[in-house]
C-alpha cells in the first residue's frame, strides 16, 4: 500500500514568488494536514482538510492556503514568500476525524532566497 | 490550552543500555498521548499511543511508553539501545474531551537521540 506522497522534494524560490506544494494522502484517507517544520520551532499545524472542506488552520497569515480535491489529493499554497518561509511542509493523512495516529510523508523542502 | 513539554533537547545513550525520552503534558481534560519518530530528511512515523486503559504502552520497534497521570508525564523507554534509534523523537497530545480531528494535537519541539556505538 503506498503511503502519503509529496511533491516536490525540494523546491527553490525568490522572495514574494509563490510555492505550491502537493500532497497524496493514504488511498482511503479522507482528511489531510499540513504542518510547518521550521528550524528549532517544531511542528506548527498549518491546515487540516476532510471531505473537500477546510476544518481548521493553524495560527498563520492568510497568504498560506490550500485545497483538497475530490480525490482527497490536496495542495498547499504560499504566496508572497517570505525568508521565514524557508521549512520542511510535512502531510499527514488519517481516517476522518478519528484522533489515531497520523500517516506522515516525507515532506517538501521550501528555500526561499 | 494543551502544552507538551521535552525538557531535553538531546539525550545520548550508549548502545545496548536503556533508553529514555521524557514528555511531560498539560490538558484540561484527559489526554491523549502520542509519540512520532522522524529519521533524517524523513517524515514522521507513528510510533505508539495512549488513549485509555493499560497504562504501559507497547509500539513499534521495541519502544514502548508509561502514562503516569499523577505526573502528568508520558516517558518513552526501551530496555536495551540500538545505533539505528538515533533519530528526533516528537511526542504529542490532545485533549480527550475536544472534537475535531488531529489538529488538535500539540506536538513537543522534539528530542533528538543519539546512540553511541
């Protein structure tokens, strides 16, 4: 069974570009999270979609944004990047709203220059 | 509000000796516990959880947990070390009594373990 999926690995960007980052849950996942892992902050919750809807966002500017798609594929958006952009975008996946464990991918590596 | 603390940003441990990793979490209500690893350049992977009854939790790997609610602690242990267990472990908990999904959960800055050969 293929586990969460994230695309790009890397990517590279200039300050006030745009990023968009992509993310494949687990094949009967319906809810997806997005968390920021910046350099000794941790893990900050970011977004957390199920069914195609927004449930929730974390404490961040509204220039980050994303969607899910009726596949419950989902992709993350920052515009007008910033320095401290600059963090690993880690997905997760889990069944609906149970509070088990989350099913992690291996993350997107965002530079902003 | 929900807090999780890891009081220490690394812990070294030689080979073959015990292991501990210390959390300690604050939740108004009961809580749920978790504990993730994350290996180099990886995501993070599950490693075990408490959501009620025993409260030695056993998980992946030869780790396993104790949930002590008077200390309000969730210490991760393993009785005997490996090299390949040095990694960053994060551990996370949410609230029982809150609905929602997992982003309710509050993760620790992370412990990174280091594994002397």
């Amino acid at each position: 069974e293929a586990g969460v999926t994230q695309s790009p690995t890397h990517l590279i960007k200039t300050r006030g570009q745009q990023a968009t980052l992509r993310c494949s849950p687990i094949s009967g996942h319906t809810s997806v999270y997005w968390y920021q892992q910046a350099l000794g902050l941790g893990l900050q919750f970011l977004l957390w979609y199920d069914e195609g809807e927004e449930r929730n966002r974390g404490n961040f500017p509204p220039r980050f944004s994303g969607r899910q798609f009726p596949n419950y594929s989902s992709e993350l958006n920052v515009n007008a990047l910033e320095l401290e952009d600059s963090a690993l975008y880690l997905c997760a996946s889990s069944l609906g709203f149970m509070p088990g464990e989350l099913f992690f991918g291996e993350g997107s590596r965002l530079t902003v220059l | 509000a929900q807090s999780v603390a890891q009081p220490e940003d690394q812990v070294n441990v030689a080979e073959g000796n015990p292991l501990t990793v210390k959390c300690t979490y604050s939740v108004s209500g009961n809580p749920y516990l978790f504990w993730y690893v994350q290996y180099p350049n990886r995501g993070l992977q599950f490693l075990l959880k408490y959501i009620t009854g025993d409260n030695l939790v056993k998980g992946s790997y030869g780790f396993e947990a104790e949930f002590n609610k008077s200390q309000t602690s969730f210490h991760l242990k393993k009785p005997s070390a490996l090299v390949s267990d040095s990694a960053l472990y994060f551990c996370a908990v949410r609230d029982m009594s809150s609905g929602g999904g997992a982003d309710g959960l509050t993760f620790g800055k992370g412990t990174h373990l280091i594994i002397q050969p």
